[in-house]
C-alpha cells in the first residue's frame, strides 16, 4: 500500500461526529482519496446518486434517516446498487452485522475504529469489488 492508494478515488463519508469526520477525513485524504462528507442520511442518498462515489462509509445513527434505511434505498436502486458500502456501527452486536449482510453492505465496522485499520478495510472492499 502506497500514499496514493487512493488515486483520486471518490469516497462519501456519512458520519454526524465531528471528531470522526476529522480522523477519517484526514487519514482518507492523507492517502489520495477525495473525500465527501455529509451528517445527514437523506443528503447522502442525494449525493450518491448525483456524484456515484467510489465507495461510502456510513455511519449508522445519523439524522435525516438513519444508515440502514439510507442504505437500503442504495442497494435498492440499480444506480446506486454498485457502490460498495461499509457500515460504522456503534456496537459490536451480532444483530448490527446480520442486518449489515442483509442489507447488501459491503464491510462492517463497529466503533471505536482506529484509523489505520478504517483505511485498510476500505482498500480491502475496493480490491474485493473490483475497484480499486
Ligand atoms: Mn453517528
């Protein structure tokens, strides 16, 4: 894995902790990713379809709608359906990765998350997808 692992590859970023917007913004970037960020659930189905990101990390408990439901519209919609997803959780509950797999979710990830690893996961999904 290089610095430019990320190669100008677009990635939304759905998350409403600032503290992790920052730590996942910086170390995505840091890595040649572009990253887009929203707090909002019914933004970032929005900005999925306008801007078809290479990849979304989405947080779970959002506002607007939360993460299964904005996903399951992703996954719902041919348009949309393609762009891995990986889901932040708060917990590490069996139910949380059950309803991920159910969803059509690309990874899990359940919270904290160090941010190293949060990288490795998201090249890992993009390798497994075929975009990377
Ligand atoms: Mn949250």
């Amino acid at each position: 894995m290089t610095d430019s692992v990320g190669a100008g590859r677009k990635i939304l970023l759905v998350e409403d902790n600032l503290d992790n917007q920052a730590v996942y913004r910086l170390i995505l970037e840091h890595s040649g990713f572009q990253v887009i960020l929203t707090e909002r659930g019914d933004e970032a189905v929005e900005i999925a379809r306008s801007e078809l990101p290479d990849l979304i990390l989405m947080d779970i408990s959002i506002p607007g709608m939360d993460g299964w439901e904005a996903t399951r519209i992703l996954k719902g919609d041919d348009g949309t359906a393609h762009i891995p997803v990986i889901a932040l959780t708060a917990h590490a509950f069996e139910k949380d990765r059950e309803r991920a797999e159910e969803l059509g979710c690309d990874g899990y990830m359940a919270k904290p998350i160090e941010p190293r690893r949060a990288l490795a996961v998201v090249v890992e999904v993009l390798e497994k997808t075929g975009r990377a």
